[in-house]
C-alpha cells in the first residue's frame, strides 16, 4: 500500500480562536460516524490538522472515495511514510509520483526538514529527489511555479513523510457545531439544496414531510427517503417525520377559497413544522423558497404564511437563481431523485389562480370557521418518524 495515513485540513475552523477545540471534536466525531464500518480506521487530531490511519488498505481507499462528502474539511493528502535514508525516500519518492498520471504534467519537490540533524541540506535534497523521479518516470517536466504536481516531503526525526496529491473537501463547519434545525423537505429539487447548504453552515438537521396517500404514492415518499438519506452522506444522521396531511388537504378545499387555499396550506404546514420543532429541540425551520420562484413566494405570501409562528424561518435559497439551484443538486446527487415523476401533496392540490399577493386577514377569515387546530394535533400525534441512512430498505423495497 503507498499511503500509510491521510493529513486532513481544517478550513474555516482554522478562525475560530478559543472554541477551536470544540470545532475539531464535532468534526473528528462526524469523520468517525462516516467510516463508522471501516474497522482499521484510527483518528488522531491536532490543533490545525487531522491525521487518518488505516491498517487496510481497503478501508483506506473507502476513506478517500467518503471524506469528500464531510463538512469543515477544506482539503486533505494521503501521506507515505518510509525511513528517513536518502535511499528510502528516493525510492518512495518513485512510488508516490508512479501512482498519479504523469503523462504531460508538470512537477516539483519542496522539502521541510523538520530534522535539522538529516545529512543533506534542504536545496541539495529536492535536487536529488527530483532527478530521481526525471530518471524513473517519463512524461514529467520540472515546472518551479503552479506545477500540476507537488511533491511534499517532510522529514522528521521518526522518518520521512511524502505526499503529492490534495483532495478537495466539503469547507464549512463541522455538522452540529452550530445548532439543529427542521428541514421542511418537499420531494422537490429545492428543498433538499436548502438542507445542504445549511448542514455546510454546520447546522445538524432533521426533515418532516408531508404525505396526502392516497393522492400522493408510496412512490414519492420513497423518493423523500432517498432525498433525507442522500443528506446523511454529509456528516451526520437525519431523521426523517412524515406526516399525514390528506384529510387536513381536503378540509382546506372544501372550506378556503381557491385562490388562496395554497396560502393556507403553507401556514398549516408551516403550525405543525412547528411543533415537531418544538418536540424535537431544534432551534429553526429550514425551507426551500426563493423569492418570487412560485406564488405561494412573493414576499406578501411569505408575510402571510410567516405570521403563524415566531420561529426563525431560515431561506437559505431566499435570492438564489433556480438554474444555480439545479446546478448545486446536480453536484451533490439529489437532482435525479429529485425530478422523478412522483408528484408531491402541494404540486397535486394547487389551484389553477393563487393569489399572489393574499391579505393576511382575509385569510385568517376564511380559516376561522374551521377547528384546524385538532387536525393540526391529530396529524402531529400520528407521524411515522425514520432515521436515515437505513439499514436496508424495510417496507420500500418492492415499490421500485
């Protein structure tokens, strides 16, 4: 096996002063969670870095494929280690640069001697590394400035460390390390944007979602799992409430007015939200909505869904283009769920005429003459509630 270890790099936690410490420890427990099956992992964390070991290689190549997906990390470099002979770092040298295509690349050597006692000065070591890897590995030209690679070589008193590859991490902050929130998860390709962006600003979530069976199918709710469970690859679990809305639906279309029953839909959605919220401790409700993106959107409709609750309603999305909103879930793997042909309770139950602009009273008018308030409780007491990632696939397994 080439790389022995892996030197993992703080990015935006490098800032944060006196509560370094308990950044690193929420991040060294999310790393931990997310190779919680690869058996021969070892994390050792210092004030600046992280170091993974691996006594199978297996584990280590599953570790590079996963550390990607894990916010705070900015970067991170498997690492070889060997003694420190200038005959055994030639040689590891050669095996290091041999494992990365070379073929028209560029390359150089940088040296630290943190062992000031090695026998060769810092300047005659990178020569002679670097000709020995000219001499032994074809397509490589010497490039002194942005080379496409950098061989790094760190030589300390217990041997020789080398690295020539950085792999790019997730940034942001270790999920958890700034509160927990409820995501309000659709089945849609914005929602589960949302709930990324705000596990990047290290906010732990947890989703609800909202099924109207039998005018909504299995089918969709599956595709919710799958969304929920796509999520938890970024650092920690996610529990996942479903609640049941059909007969809190068909209430609203029988006693609301048409053009603005999705208005209230919204803000009955957003009561119940609200006390999973509340039951569950999380500090906020997490949406999807971007301004002016769909009726129930225009600001005179965010005022009049806001009104029912004084929770912070957090729009990571508020001002975001739908185009870059498409080209976020396509990177993080949701978008194929997400654009399945499995129709959610709002998309099936929109009137053809929303008010754009709905009057907050005239809404909470036509609302009073129906005791919501029990079928709000009833909906909240009757939730299925999942954790995600599952195990295997229960009781969805035959619907696709």
């Amino acid at each position: 096996m080439v790389w022995n270890e892996l030197l993992i790099r703080y990015g935006e936690m490098s800032l944060k002063g006196r509560n370094r410490k308990e950044f690193v420890q929420k991040l060294r427990f999310n790393i931990k969670d997310a190779l919680s099956d690869l058996k021969t992992i070892t994390l050792k964390s210092e004030r600046d870095r992280m170091f993974l070991f691996a006594d199978d290689p297996n584990d280590m190549k599953e570790a590079i494929l996963r550390l990607p997906n894990v916010f705070g990390i900015q970067s991170f470099s498997p690492v070889a280690k060997c003694e420190a002979t200038i005959e055994s770092i030639q040689n590891k040298a050669i095996e290091v640069v041999g494992s990365i295509e070379t073929s028209g690349k560029s390359f150089k050597v940088e040296v630290k001697r943190t062992d000031k006692s090695f026998p060769m000065e810092t300047n005659e070591l990178q020569q002679v590394v670097g000709s020995t890897v000219l001499k032994n590995i074809e397509g490589l030209t010497v490039k002194m400035k942005k080379p496409d690679i950098l061989l790094k070589v760190d030589i300390r008193k217990e041997g020789a460390y080398l690295t020539a590859r950085v792999y790019r991490g997730a940034g942001g902050m270790p999920v958890g390390s700034n509160g927990h929130s409820l995501l309000m998860l659709s089945g849609g390709i914005d929602s589960p944007v949302a709930g990324y962006l705000m596990m990047k600003r290290g906010v732990s979530i947890e989703a609800i979602h909202f099924a109207s069976p039998p005018f909504t199918s299995e089918l969709a709710k599956e595709k919710v799992m799958e969304l929920a469970e796509k999520l938890s690859t970024y650092g920690a679990a996610v529990k996942l409430h479903v609640i049941p809305f059909t007969d809190i639906q068909q209430e609203i279309v029988k006693q609301i007015p048409a053009n603005v029953s999705m208005t209230t839909t919204r803000r009955l959605m957003l009561k119940i939200a609200d006390k999973v919220r509340q039951e569950q401790g999380a500090l906020a409700i997490v949406t999807g909505e971007s301004l002016g993106q769909v009726a129930s959107q225009t600001l005179e409709s965010l005022t009049a869904i806001n009104s029912v609750t004084t929770t912070p309603i957090l729009r990571p999305l508020i001002s975001t283009d739908k185009l870059d909103i498409i080209s976020i879930s396509q990177s993080i793997g949701t978008y194929d769920i997400s654009i399945r042909p499995y129709e959610d309770c709002c998309t099936i139950f929109t009137p053809s005429s929303p008010k754009t602009k709905p009057k907050l009273e005239k809404v909470e008018y036509y609302e009073s003459f129906t005791d919501f308030e029990s079928m709000i409780e009833l909906a909240v007491a009757n939730r299925k509630t999942y954790v995600l990632p599952r195990e295997a696939k229960d009781e969805f397994e035959n619907l696709l």
